[in-house]
C-alpha cells in the first residue's frame, strides 16, 4: 500500500519531536501488515510513549494488491481512523478532519 498517515496527539505533559513519530510510523509500515492493524499498532505505540489516550491516527492508502491483481482497481483508496481520549470527542474529532481535509 502506497499513502498517507495523519498522526495528532494533544500534549498534556511532554511534547514529542516529529522524527519520534515519523520513525514509529515507519517501524510499523515496514512490515508485512494490513491497514488496519498498522493504524491500531501506530496509534497504542504512541500512547504508549505519551503516556496519555489522547491521539488519533488516519491512514489513508492505495492497495497496490487491489490496483494489479484481481480486480485491476486503480481509483479507489481505503481510509482507517483509530481515535481516542479527548479525539472521540464529536467536536475536537472535527476540528481535526477539517486540519487534514482542508489542506488539499
């Protein structure tokens, strides 16, 4: 799978470096995977480092599997979200989407 991952956490008593998230990304994407475990596995991973539940993760991905075998898809891509703590919140979940969608 060939695509995006959207990571955001709110700080409550340390702030992490971008590279620190870029690389835990990376660690989970280099294995064989499916979309919704890697989403999950980014998701606790950073809690985990955090140490607090408020982070969400959004995949959104190509299935290069999809694309050139069976169907011969190539207009379609698949979107994961893992949200949690203050993230399942219907208004801070929003303000969130609008930061990633509103880029494009």
């Amino acid at each position: 799978m060939i695509g995006k991952v959207h990571v955001a956490y709110i700080p409550d008593k340390q702030v992490i470096g971008l590279s620190k998230i870029n690389r835990l990304v990376q660690y989970y994407a280099k294995r064989p995977q499916v979309q919704e475990r890697l989403t999950i596995q980014i998701s606790e991973a950073l809690k985990e480092v955090l140490q607090h539940d408020d982070v969400v993760v959004v995949i959104e991905a190509d299935h290069l599997c999809a694309a050139s075998r069976g169907i011969k898809d190539t207009n379609s891509a698949t979107q994961t979200a893992h949200y949690s703590g203050q993230f399942e919140n219907k208004a801070v979940k929003q303000e969130f989407l609008v930061h990633i969608y509103n880029k494009r």
